[in-house]
C-alpha cells in the first residue's frame, strides 16, 4: 500500500498569499476612491455649468419675446422681471434668481440637495 503524504495532497493559499493580496486591495482602493469622490465633484459643477447655460439661453429667450412684444429693447429689469416668472426647462434641481441691472441680467444658480453650490453668471443685452 501506497503512503499518502497529507501535507501534499492539501491545496489552498498560504497566509502570505492572503497577505499580499489584502495589502494590494488596500492601495487599490486608496486609489480609487479619492478618484471616484473627485470625478463625482467634477460631475457637479459641470451640472451646475450646464444649469448656468439654460439660464443664460432662457434670458435670451425672453430678450427675443420681448423685443418681438413690445417693438423695443427690454432693460435688464424688464428682462429679470420676465425671466423670474419661469423656470428654465422646468427645472426641479436647481433654483434660479434673476435680477436685472441697466441692460444686464444675473443670473444665480443654487443647487437644490447642495445649498453651497451656487455658481452666477452676467447676460448682457447685445444692442
């Protein structure tokens, strides 16, 4: 009869083995998620960017409306006025504030989930 060695015939990993690919998980991981975090923020803020752009379009919206309406150019006031009674594109998660000076209009941008999240940007009047 033939001897079985028993220690040969076990199979698995050895606790160095298990060792090392922890301590590979764990650089990965350092890696990784500081990278994830900050491609969400950058996901944000070119939201936010993109929020920025559909006020400044709804304004000039509301500048070609007007001019058309009432024969003459609107005062950034008039434009503010006509601009804060709609939301861009029925937009939910942002929160816009116009506010009309001269032939200007700013506009500011809020996130709704992220109150510190607020971006402004100046339309001017083309004429």
């Amino acid at each position: 009869m033939k001897k079985v060695d028993k220690k040969a015939s076990q199979s698995g990993f050895t606790l160095i083995e298990i060792i090392a690919v922890l301590v590979i998980l764990a650089v990965l991981a350092a890696v990784a998620i500081p990278r994830y975090i900050s491609l969400i923020d950058d996901a944000r803020d070119q939201a936010l960017q993109g929020a920025v752009a559909a006020g400044l379009s709804h304004v000039s919206m509301a500048y070609g409306r007007l001019c058309m309406q009432n024969d003459a150019e609107p005062t950034g006031a008039e434009l503010a006025t006509e601009c804060g009674t709609t939301n861009p594109m029925d937009e939910t998660d942002y929160t816009y504030t116009f506010a009309g000076s001269g032939d200007d209009v700013t506009i500011t941008v809020t996130d709704n989930d992220d109150a510190t999240a607020t971006t402004t940007a100046t339309w001017s009047s083309p004429g």
